[in-house]
C-alpha cells in the first residue's frame, strides 16, 4: 500500500486497476493500520476521483455478506454522512416517508463516525434495534416495503477499517463509498454527499455501477442533504444520462431556514424530532424531511415534477402512512427480538 500512498502525496490519480489493488489490500486480515490511515488521509488530501471511489466500491461490495430478496425496485436514500453540520437524522425520517408515498426503501447506514448520531443510532433509540440478522432485514424489506441495512452486519469485513475510520476522525473515501455498497441489487437512488465539487462525478459513479435512475445533491456549505438554506447542487441520472440543474426551497413552494433551525443532538433528542415530524408538526425540519422525500419520490421515478414529489410526501405524512411505516417497523424489530429472547 506504501507505492500507492507515496503516488497519492505527489498529486497522482490512482488508476482503476491500481485502486483495486489498494482496496484489496485493505481488507486484508494483516493490514497494516498505519498504512492504511496514511493512506486514506492522503487520499482526502488529493480528492478522489470517480474511478477510485467506483473501484473501491466494487471490491467493498464484493467483500458484503450475500442477501436474497425479491427482485423490484428498491431505493436507497443514505447519504455520504461527514458534512459536519449536526443535523438531525433527515435521510432516516424521510425514508419512512418515501415509505408511506409507496416508495420501495432499501436503505443503508451506519452508526456515528463523524456526527453525534448516526441513522442505526437514532433507530435505535427508536426501538429499531441493529441486531437482525442480514435475513431479517431482507424479510422485513420483503414485508414492509422498507428495511435498514446495517453495515457492519452486511459488511464484516469492515471491523478494522471503521477502528481506523474512527481514529482518523474526519471524512474519508469511506464516505463516499458506503450509500454505493447496499447488500440489495439497488436501480433507484437518491444520495447527498458533502462536496459540491463532486456532484457530477458522484453521479458519474453511479451510472459506472448500473443504477438506472438517481439523483445526487450536495446543499448549501456543503450539507449532504437537500436544505432550505439556499441553492442546491443536483444531478439528476435518468436511462444514462447526465442532467445538472440548481434548486432552493422557494422553488418548490418552501420557505427558507439557517442551517441552524436543523440542527440535532443525541439519538434521543433526534428521536423526538422525528416523532413531531411524522405526527405533522410543522417547521423547518418537516420541511425538510419533506423537500429531501419529495426529491426521492422524483427520484424514484412516481412523479414527473419535485414539486409533485412534495405534495405525495406531505400526503405521507398527513395520511399517518409515514408513521404508519414506523410503527410497522418498530413492531417487526420487537418480534425479532422476543424470537431471539425465546428458551
């Protein structure tokens, strides 16, 4: 791994071939944990590109656990995570959104390495508890319409890897790599990363790796999700092509809000906000659970405009379908663990 590092701190792009070796690498059982932090670190350094990050993705994948679900088609709405902002969990409340709209949600998280609470840590307190096995998630996927994927069960592999995460404590192609690396055969998507720089190649990172139809966003300052706090950057993947296009909340019939009035706290705190949001409690952060759900709904392919998308989110929500979707989904997780608990 050394070679490819010392390539990285001179500026140089990895090729396909040679980030697929550097991947390999590290999922090794003897990686060198040093090695692979210098690595990583030099890597943000220099940015990665779509071809690195669509290697690295391919191999991660190749490395998951195996999971057999009905073929459809799913969505996936998380996002890269390590914008910095703390805000509240809004991928994971808009997912029981898109949920509720008819939304088929296949998404993918994990527990906190840059932020207070991670999206498995805010369904836990919840009571959507981490422990399923990978085919209990698949079931519920299957019953539902919705399931989370919880990473470290989907990719074990992952252990040594997310201590050196967690030790480099900032943002690391890992990021980019996890909304690319679900267990299910994943056409639709909608994700939001935290460089605007990289939108395009993002996308262009999806469309390398199959996915029919998707939209990327990086928001104001960089947030990984859609924001009311001003212009939104998108690209929108539909059938191969690449469409750029530009969106703020007034465009779509919301009103603006700082970055402050979505910010979060603990998993218990975020709880509650999601809580309001579901049961309809107008503000800033249902309106942007609901901007973030339209665009998945869009994304998604069940609607022709944003806009449209956003009125089958707040349909969602004002229906009690979206909290609907919760409950049906905290009630699958006791179930779960009770058959676990059993003698």
């Amino acid at each position: 791994m050394k070679r490819f590092t010392r390539k990285v701190k001179a500026g140089r792009h990895l090729l396909y071939e040679e980030m697929v070796e550097a991947a390999q690498d590290m999922f090794t059982v003897d990686a060198d944990q040093d090695e692979m932090a210098a690595f990583l670190i030099a890597l943000a350094k220099k940015g990665e590109t779509a071809s690195e990050v669509a290697a690295l993705a391919s191999v991660m994948s190749s490395h998951a656990s195996a999971l057999q679900v009905r073929e459809d088609l799913y969505l996936d709405n998380c996002g890269t995570g390590g914008d910095g902002a703390n805000s509240f969990n809004i991928s994971t409340a808009a997912a029981f959104v898109l949920a509720g709209a008819g939304v088929k949600v296949a998404k993918h998280g994990n527990r906190k390495v840059s932020s207070q609470s991670g999206s498995h840590d805010v369904l836990d307190a919840l009571g959507v508890h981490s422990r399923f096995e990978l085919s209990d998630m698949g079931k519920l996927l299957e019953n539902e319409g919705i399931s989370f994927f919880f990473a470290p069960t989907v990719h074990p592999k992952m252990k040594q890897i997310g201590d050196v995460r967690r030790r480099i404590g900032k943002p690391t192609i890992f990021n980019l790599v996890g909304p690319l690396t679900n267990p299910v055969h994943i056409q639709l998507q909608f994700t939001g990363i935290n460089r605007p720089d990289f939108v395009m190649e993002y996308a262009s990172v999806l469309r390398m790796l199959g996915r029919e139809r998707a939209i990327v966003v990086s928001g104001p300052g960089g947030l990984d999700e859609a924001s009311l706090s001003g212009q939104n950057s998108f690209v929108l993947l539909d059938k191969g092509d690449l469409i750029p296009f530009t969106l703020t909340a007034e465009d779509v019939g919301l009103s603006y809000a700082p970055p402050s009035a979505i910010r979060g706290g603990s998993p218990d705190e975020n709880v509650q906000m999601i809580r309001s949001i579901l049961k309809g409690e107008r503000g800033p952060r249902f309106d942007t659970v609901v901007l973030n759900a339209g665009i998945g709904i869009f994304a998604n392919g069940t609607v022709p405009t944003i806009k449209a998308g956003i009125d089958l989110a707040l349909d969602s929500i004002f229906s009690g379908r979206a909290q609907q979707k919760l409950e049906a989904v905290i009630a699958f997780s006791e179930q779960i663990r009770r058959e676990v608990a059993a003698p």
